[in-house]
C-alpha cells in the first residue's frame, strides 16, 4: 500500500492581515506571500466545506476584503 501524502503547509501568514485592503491588492499580496490558490467570494457565498492546504478565501463586499479565512 502506498503511503498516503503530506500535504504542503499553510504560508505563515495571518489571514486576518487582508481584512479592509483592497480585493485586487490582498490578491496580490497573498500570492506573493506564498498562497497557492486565492478566491474571492461575494458576502454569503455557498461554499463546499472542503479544506483545501494553501487556498485563501477572501469575502469581498464592494471591492473591499470583509472577511479572510484559510482552505
């Protein structure tokens, strides 16, 4: 039996630094921090509850982060 895989580490990196910047910025600034995958969601999106190592998800209210959270 094959062994099961490590999944890679979560940037150390707070995501409650990208509430109230602007989408486009903490986009930018998350890739550039290590974060693989980055989605942008409007407030109240249905959302799988998956987690998923390196993803940044970023609730965005008129263009503006409201909310961070990693998976």
């Amino acid at each position: 039996m094959a062994p099961v895989p490590t999944p890679p580490a979560d940037p150390q990196d707070s995501p409650d630094a990208y509430v109230g910047l602007d989408a486009q910025e903490a986009e930018r600034q998350a890739r550039g921090r290590g974060w693989s995958t980055v989605r942008q969601l409007p407030p109240g999106a249905i959302i799988t509850m998956e987690y998923l190592a390196g993803r940044l998800n970023l609730e965005v209210t008129d263009g503006t982060v409201t909310r961070s959270w990693k998976g």
